[in-house]
C-alpha cells in the first residue's frame, strides 16, 4: 500500500533523480554482450521496447542488446526513468505488444518460444502456431 502510494505521488525522475539502477553493472559484471553480437552466436534473441516520443515498438536483434537495451526493455514508467538509447527513450516494449512476433517471422525461426508475466493461457501456443503456419506456407518479409 505504501508503495502504490509513492508511485502515485512521485514519478521516477524524482523519487530516483540520479537514475540509480542496480541492475546496469550486474548486466555488465554478469552477461557476455560480445558473445552475443558475434555472428556465431547460437542464440537469436530479440528484445523489445517502446520509443516513448512515437510509442512505436523497437526490437533489438544480437548485435543491439547491451545493458541499456535490456534495461529498456523491462522499463516500467512507473517505476523507472526512460532508458536512453541514441538519442530516443525507450520504456518497456510489452506496452505495444508482448512479445512482438515479426522478428520470429522475418527472421525464419524454425520455431518460437514466448514469455509474458501477464499472459494466461495457451496464447503463447497459439502465436507459435501461427507464426509456423506462416513459414510453412512459405511468408517473406
């Protein structure tokens, strides 16, 4: 109660005018970006945020993801300041749409795995399916 009280009356930028976040340098200290950009890199991974001045959906491919894409990415408004990332701010990107799905298919995934804390069901089954559906029929982007 407390906490919903304090967000309510301050925003981040005040509550946090420094933009402390611990997570930044256990990102840095904890996750091998360079691994990750490399061209060899078994893992296809995309994130997703929100550009908060056009509210559209940015997806980071391997070699965008650093600390600061996977901060935005998992940026409430609420609770945090925008993440700077060349010039433009970026919030979480489930506020477009979570998870986004083009990539999987404009990338030719063979297949998807999705995660969202506030999804229920089988939806996730369902965008799996679909997104198989489509390859199978051969979509390009």
């Amino acid at each position: 109660m407390l906490f919903d009280l304090v967000t309510r009356l301050f925003s981040p930028y005040e509550f946090n005018p420094f933009n402390y976040n611990p997570l930044r340098q256990v990102l840095i200290e904890t996750v091998d970006f360079d691994a990750l950009h490399s061209s060899r890199c078994p893992v296809k991974l995309f994130l997703s945020a929100t550009n908060v001045r056009t509210g559209r959906i940015k997806v980071f491919p391997n070699d965008e993801v650093g600390p600061d894409a996977v901060l935005a990415s998992a940026c409430l408004p609420l609770l945090f300041q925008a993440v700077e990332i060349g010039g433009e701010h970026y919030w979480d990107g489930g506020y477009m749409g979570n998870p986004p799905i083009f990539p999987l298919i404009c990338g030719f995934c063979p297949f998807a795995t999705a995660s969202s804390a506030g999804a229920a069901g089988g939806k996730h089954a369902d965008a799996v399916a679909f997104v198989n559906q489509l390859l199978d029929r051969g979509v390009r982007c």
